[in-house]
C-alpha cells in the first residue's frame, strides 16, 4: 500500500493484539473447500463458485484487486440477483462488504487502521447525516433505510478507495470503469439492432431503446454518461501526449507514459460507449452528454482559444435544439424537440395527454408530486425513500403511478429530505466538482485527463438528473470510486 502522502487518522491504540494464521494454511483450506464444491455440484455452480475463491484470495491479498472488480460488477451483477436471510443481494453488495472487510482484517492483522483524511468526508457525513434525521419522520423506515444506506455505501467506499488502492494501480480501477462501461454499451447496441427487450421500447418498428442491464434506457444512458467523458479524456490525452512525446522526448518523465495500444483503445472505447448512449434513446441523456463533452473539451483546450470553443459549441446546440431540427432525422429531431415541454413547464393538470406528449406530461405530474410533498414538510421532506410511499397523498389527478421516485434528483431529495437535505446534496456535489476541477489544473497530464473525465461525469450527471434520478441499482457506487480515485491521484497534494 503506498498511501504515504495522505494525512491519517490511526485507530492502532484501540486494537488489541491480534495473532492472524498463518497465510498458506489459510489459503490452502478456502482451495479444499472450493475443490470439494466444485466435485458435489453442478458444473455451472461449480465453476462460479471456484471463480468467487478465487476472487475472495486476491481481494484478501490485495483488497485493491477488489476495487477493480467492483467497478466491472456495477452494471452487470443486478443480472443474477441473490438471497441471503431473506436480504435481496447481488453480486456487487458481495464484492463491497468483502473488499471493506479485507481492509478491516488487514487494520487489524496490523493492528492499525488508517482512515485517510479526505475533502469529501465531511460533506458526505453532512449529507448522510440529514438523511437520517429526516427518516426520524419518515411514514417508511422500510423504504426510507435502503436510500439512507446508499450514501453511507458511498462514504464507506470513497474512504476505502482511498486508503487501499495504490497510486500506481489507479489505471487498472480506470480500466475497470471503462470495460465495464464498454460490455454495457455493446450489449445495448445488440438490443438495439435486435428488438431484444420489453414491446414498449420498440423504435420505428424496426430497433429497440437500449437499456443494457438496468430494466430502463434512463438508468442505462445515465451509467454510461458517467464513463464517456472518463473515455473521451483520456483519449485526448494518450494523442496529445503521444505526440508532445514525439515533438519533445523526455517532456512527460514526471507522468504517466501512455502505450501504443492506449491509442486505439480508448478512442474505440469512447466511441463505443458514445454510441450506447445514443441508443437508449434519452433525451436527457443526450442533452447531458452534449454538455459533459463540451465541458471535457474545455478542460483540454483551455488555453487554446476557449472562447470559440464556447462560441461554436452555444450556436450548434441553439442550431439542433431549438432551430433547425429538420437537417437532423425526423425520428431524432422529433425526439429532441420534447425537450421544449420541460423548458416551458406546461399546466399539466389542463394539457391534454396524447401518445407523443405521454412521458413529458407523466414527468411534470412527478415533479409536481414531489413540489407538493416539499411544500408540505419543508425542512426535513417526507423521509428518505418514501416518495412512493407517501405519493397517493400529493399526486395530480390522472397519475396514479408512484414510479418510485419524482423523475429529478433535486425534486426527489427536496420532497423527501426537505431543503436541508437539498443543501447538503449540493454541498456535496458542489465539493465533488471543485476536487475534479483541482485535478485539471495537474502539471501530471494523466492526473489532469481523469479529472476532466470525472468532471464530465460530473456535469452530465448534473444534467440528466433533471429529467431523471441516476443514482439506482448501484450506479452511486460509480461516484465513490471515481471520488476516490481523484483522491489517490491527488494525494500528494493533500495537506493536513
């Protein structure tokens, strides 16, 4: 572990002497147990449970390992869901308590764990901490706990990240992300083209919207609008550095030296994953999209000329937005043209619902819900997690549907957490920005491309949580390890 640079909190005092086994009978005994598995089940059981042991080693030996595969497990592990003691779990809850645990019995092997001091925690305990009071009041602990849990998840996570995870295997979490992210979009390309997927997300008779893993497109675009920028980043920055090394050999020996497969990789990489955005067919995710690589582009180009970057980039959206949709296909400018609705915040309760104005309406009636539930209980909302509960109460006639939640995460939080949970989230999310701003401003041009890349996933979160709430099947988790990451790469520049 190679954390040095990071002011600690120890907690050594308090841990009595701990004697561990010794490590090859350890790993001797989980080896039996596996093989002896594998010869009394199922081959596929088998098989699977030989592939956990041998994850289960490795994240015991390397806790970092565990990171890695987390960050592949987010997307994919909703896909076979588990029981335990009556507890729906799945594959990626596994991999966070293991890896947390990991950390934990290595503290105590050591018998100091090291808790880094980090930007971030206090918000989050802000944060994490109105949650709770707010659930005091809530009609639902039952629904309430699981949503105040995803942001302890997050704390717990972004800490251990941070604490754990080398900084000279930060790519190897980087490539986590991005696979990841690329075997989720490939897979809704393949929806896409083959109608494989729910009647109501067929397109023109022909496609299908993507929605990967993730039940809907929304969720599925918001996944990936958190990775695109990551990729595109990092794309510019193995080609400018590539080529600064070529015009200066010797210019990049204080950063990371990107190789030759680098370049084909990552630009496939971001094109892929650009494409599974598109294919969900989201209206905000693409809008958010827009905004994030615009944003990615600017972190880049900062000193070249970033004001006609600006320029050309405001006119064409004014250009596709709201002028000239009829150089785009009909099926795409019609599908943008809705974004008008939602600028113009229509009487929901006195427009008439067609087919085609159907998913705007039923969002403003939402949104409507939550502003009635957060002018009802202003301070504290209706409790974390109980906007379904609670919905019947402050619905528009016409929208019986809950959803689970008001369609926009700002919404949501101000009508289940009140304005004080609203203000911690921004607080929040403000201090998540103001961390991947720092991180572009690194003479470390590596550094420099993932902060722009996380800034971007930042930015079109910011955006596409107003016509949606992205933090679902463990999407959140994604924040944590991009958090954290950001914090390990800028551990040197951490003061106490």
């Amino acid at each position: 572990m190679n954390m040095q640079h990071f002011p600690r909190t120890s907690l050594a005092a308090k841990l009595p002497p701990f004697q561990a086994p010794p490590a090859p009978v350890f790993l001797v005994g989980l080896l039996l147990v596996c093989a002896v598995s594998i010869t009394l089940l199922p081959l596929t059981m088998g098989i699977a449970l030989l592939a956990a042991g041998a994850i289960t080693i490795a994240v015991l030996i390397r806790p970092w390992v565990g990171l890695v595969a987390l960050a592949i497990a987010i997307p994919w592990a909703a896909a076979w869901p588990l029981s335990v003691a009556g507890v729906a779990l799945d594959g990626t809850d596994l991999l966070l308590v293991l890896t947390v645990a990991a950390w934990l019995a290595q503290g105590v092997v050591r018998r100091r764990i090291v808790v880094p001091r980090l930007p971030l925690i206090v918000p989050l305990l802000l944060f994490a901490g109105i949650q709770a009071v707010a659930l005091v009041g809530a009609e639902s602990y039952r629904e309430g706990l699981p949503e105040l849990l995803k942001w302890v998840q997050v704390l717990v996570l972004y800490v251990v990240v941070a604490a754990v995870l080398p900084k000279e295997r930060a790519g190897w979490l980087v490539a986590g992300l991005l696979l990841a992210a690329v075997s989720q979009a490939v897979f809704g390309v393949y929806q896409f083209l083959n109608q494989t997927g729910p009647d109501e997300f067929v397109l023109m008779g022909r496609f299908l919207r993507a929605y990967g893993t993730f039940r809907q497109p929304n969720p599925f675009a918001g996944y990936l609008g958190l990775a695109a920028p990551l990729a595109v980043s990092l794309a510019i920055w193995v080609w400018s550095a590539t080529m600064a090394t070529r015009r200066e050999p010797g210019r990049l020996a204080i950063d990371v030296v990107p190789r030759s497969w680098q370049q084909i990789a990552l630009p496939l990489a971001s094109v892929v994953i650009c494409l599974g955005v598109l294919v969900s067919w989201s209206r905000g995710a693409w809008l958010a999209l827009a905004a994030a690589l615009l944003v990615v582009f600017l972190a880049h180009a900062r000193r070249a000329a970033p004001a006609l970057i600006v320029a050309a980039a405001a006119l064409a959206w004014i250009l596709v937005i709201f002028g000239l949709t009829d150089l785009l296909p009909a099926s795409i400018s019609a599908r943008i043209g809705d974004l008008g609705d939602y600028i113009g915040l229509v009487d929901v309760a006195r427009t008439e619902v067609t087919d085609a104005s159907f998913s705007v309406i039923e969002r403003l009636a939402h949104w409507q819900a939550a502003i009635n539930m957060w002018t009802d209980h202003p301070w504290l909302g209706v409790g974390p997690g109980n906007y379904a509960t609670v919905y019947e109460l402050y619905r528009l006639p016409r929208w019986q549907d809950a959803l689970g939640h008001a369609h926009n995460v700002y919404l949501n939080i101000a009508g289940e957490s009140g304005v004080l949970g609203l203000l911690g989230y921004l607080l929040l999310w403000a201090a998540g920005i103001w961390q991947a701003l720092r991180s572009t401003a690194s003479n470390r041009r590596f550094v420099a491309a993932v902060g722009a890349g996380v800034l971007g996933g930042l930015v079109h979160a910011t955006v596409h949580n107003v016509f949606d709430n992205l933090w679902v099947q463990h999407i959140y988790l994604v924040l944590a390890l991009m958090f954290g990451l950001l914090a390990v790469l800028n551990s040197d520049e951490i003061k106490s």
